[in-house]
C-alpha cells in the first residue's frame, strides 16, 4: 500500500486516510494538501 508523510514527516497509509475520511464523511482534498518538495523540483 502505497504511503505518504503527515505534518511531522511520519508515514501513514493510504488505508488510514480512507479510514478518516470515510469516518468524516468527506473526500481527500477536504483533509489533503499537496506542498511540493522544492528540493526535488529542477531548476
């Protein structure tokens, strides 16, 4: 399962954002925001 990081750059699963989302009856973009990682961006 694929996984991606929370504010403290702790891993958590695709499965739990499911869950959470699921339990608030919303979608991924009302609890997600994407923040590029300017360290991985070409210049």
């Amino acid at each position: 399962m694929e996984k991606t990081y929370l504010s403290k750059k702790e891993y958590v699963s695709m499965g739990v954002l499911v869950k959470v989302c699921t339990a608030l009856g919303v979608n991924f973009k009302d609890i997600i925001e994407l923040v590029p990682n300017m360290a991985n961006e070409r210049e």
